[in-house]
C-alpha cells in the first residue's frame, strides 16, 4: 500500500484522555450510530460557528455539508462568525482533519479552533460536523466486529500524512467504545462516521466503503429521541415556562426512552436561587445560561431528596435553561415536578 488514506482524528479533552465516558445500559432495537453520553447539546440549540481562515470556497463546503446534518436534527448552524461561537473552524492543512466532540468545545478558548479541515475531500466537513453535534466514530461500535490487523495499521499511520504514534493510532481507530458507553446498537456499514479503510487493514480482507453521504440511519438516529427530535415527546417541541417562586410545582415527565425536557425561567434580581425536582424519578438535570442554550454552568444528578436532582447557585440577570433527562436514557421513564425558587 503506498499512502493509507486520509481519516479523521478525534480530539479529545485532557480530562478524558485517560478517562472512561459515565456509562449506562443500552436498550437493543434501537436506531443505530454512535453518541458518546454526555457530549450531545441541548435539543434545540443554535451553533455558532466561526472560520478561522479558509477561502471562499472551503467556506462555503463547510457550510453546505453541515447542512446536511440540520436538515434532520432539531439544530441550527449560524455562520456569523461570532467572537464566542461554538464551533471554531481552522483550515490547516499540515494538521489533518478532526474535531472534538459535541460539548466538549465549550472546553477549549475561544482563540482556539474546536474543528480542523486540513483537507475537503468527499464528505470530510460533513464528518466532522457530525462530531461536532456529538457522534463518535462508526468504526469503533463494539457491534461491528471489525477484524483489525493491528500492525498494519499502525504501520500505515506511521507515515505521512497522519505520522501517529502507535498510542495515538490505538486511540484512534483500534479502540472500541464498550456498548455501555454509547446511545446506538446497530453497526451501520453506510455511515459517514465510518472512516474508510483497505482490505490490508482486516485480518478477513474486508475492507470498508468511502462514504461521502449520510446515510437512512445517520438521518434517523440525529432526529431520534436519544439525540435532536424536532418533535419531543412530553413537551411538544416547546421550551416550558416555569416561574420563580410558584406557588405549585410544575408537573412533567419523561415518557420516551432517550427523552429530555426543556424548561426555562427568567432571573430578574441576583442571587442564590433552588432548582430541583421531586417525585419517584431518578432524573439527571443541566441548567444553562444566563441568556443561552449552550453554555452549561451546572449538573446535578442525586442532590436533592432520594434520586431527585438539586441546583443551588448564584445567579445573575438573564434567561436560564434546564435540562432534565432520566438517569438511564435507554430504559428510563417515570413523573416528576420540577420547581426553581430565590432563597431567602
């Protein structure tokens, strides 16, 4: 083989690097694909993205293929080049391509690109966009039973234009995701997170397909429950009011195996305020903000009564989001009430 292929590599935070993703069950029949637990963003959110360089013409690529993405999922990409986006995109072509994944960007300085596109081919900006909304790569499903010679490849990744170690080339495409650390079943052969690797690479001679378009599943599983539905079962869609200081708790719950509810309230004077839920529900709960749907400022899962989530946090004026999910997104449901309230 005279030069392995270009693939993309992920970027992963210091804090992870050595560090298991939280882990929970899988429930089998679901759709297919690969989402870490924990990196996908809010349903809903609005991505701002940022070029950091790049010509005309590899903007517009990186537009057109992230599309592809929001067509499906409930997620909207604003090119707008804002100095705190999201997703900050550098063009380097000495540093291959790659991305971190999903809300690990809001982990990285904002002088710093969360995304490169060393190279344009096929469907790489779409790719990476796609572990930019939180998917891992297809080859590491611990369903594909991929048959890797493992010398080979890190023999051909050893060279250019990837020049890995063979720690790095472990990390990259050798290891696998145990099946309790992702949302997804089903290898999919036809994924555009799958890299595309030679015959030379498997101890079976089968080699992978280069796939330059998302596939039925990667289109089905980004507007499934588990990750951005533009219709969410329990809330409609909608974002629910809640009111500082109500006198009656409000009423929820998660209906949907994968589901999350999204509440909102409007901080009007600072200070220390409660968050929490109640009920026989073990839930999960994020709060958001001031004034965004991206920018996590605390998580809570057991703090409050039983296996109830609690926040108590000083606030500032603005808009906050919550976030509430059940702790086992594969087989969770159950009511709960949700209240937020100032401290006295």
């Amino acid at each position: 083989m005279a030069r392995p292929p270009k693939v993309c590599f992920d970027r992963v935070l210091p804090r992870d690097m050595m560090r298991l993703q939280p882990t929970v069950p899988d429930r089998p029949g679901q759709a297919r694909a690969i989402t870490p637990i924990g990196k996908s963003w809010m349903n809903g959110s609005t991505l701002h993205v940022r070029f950091m360089g790049g010509t005309a013409q590899q903007k517009k690529t990186a537009q057109e293929q992230a599309k592809w993405w929001t067509d499906h999922a409930n997620l909207s990409f604003v090119f707008d080049d804002a100095p705190n986006a999201e997703i900050r995109i550098a063009f380097d072509e000495d540093d291959g391509a790659w991305s971190y994944i999903g809300t690990d960007a809001k982990g990285i300085p904002v002088s710093q690109p969360t995304m490169n596109l060393g190279f344009l081919d096929g469907g790489t900006a779409a790719h990476e966009f796609g572990h930019a909304i939180g998917l891992a790569h297809e080859h590491q499903n611990p369903a594909g039973g991929i048959q890797w010679n493992e010398q080979a490849v890190i023999r051909a990744m050893a060279g250019p234009p990837n020049r890995w170690t063979e720690a790095q080339t472990r990390h990259n495409i050798l290891r696998k995701y145990t099946a309790n650390q992702i949302n997804g079943t089903e290898f999919d052969p036809k994924s555009i997170m799958l890299y595309f690797f030679p015959a030379e690479w498997t101890t079976n001679g089968i080699a992978t397909s280069r796939n330059d378009v998302l596939s039925a599943l990667d289109k089905q599983f980004v507007a499934g429950a588990k990750m951005y539905p533009k219709t969410k079962p329990g809330v409609s869609g909608t974002v629910t009011q809640l009111t500082v200081n109500a006198r009656r708790r409000t009423a929820a719950r998660i209906g949907t195996f994968g589901e999350e509810d999204l509440f909102r309230f409007r901080v009007v004077q600072p200070g220390r305020y409660i968050i929490d839920t109640q009920g026989p529900t073990d839930v999960y709960m994020k709060l958001f903000g001031p004034d965004s749907q991206t920018d996590l400022i605390a998580e809570d899962d057991d703090s409050g009564i039983a296996s109830n989530a609690r926040i108590a946090i000083d606030l500032i004026e603005g808009e906050y989001y919550v976030q509430v999910r059940h702790w086992n997104r594969a087989s969770g449901v159950g009511d709960y009430t949700i209240s937020v309230r100032k401290a006295r």
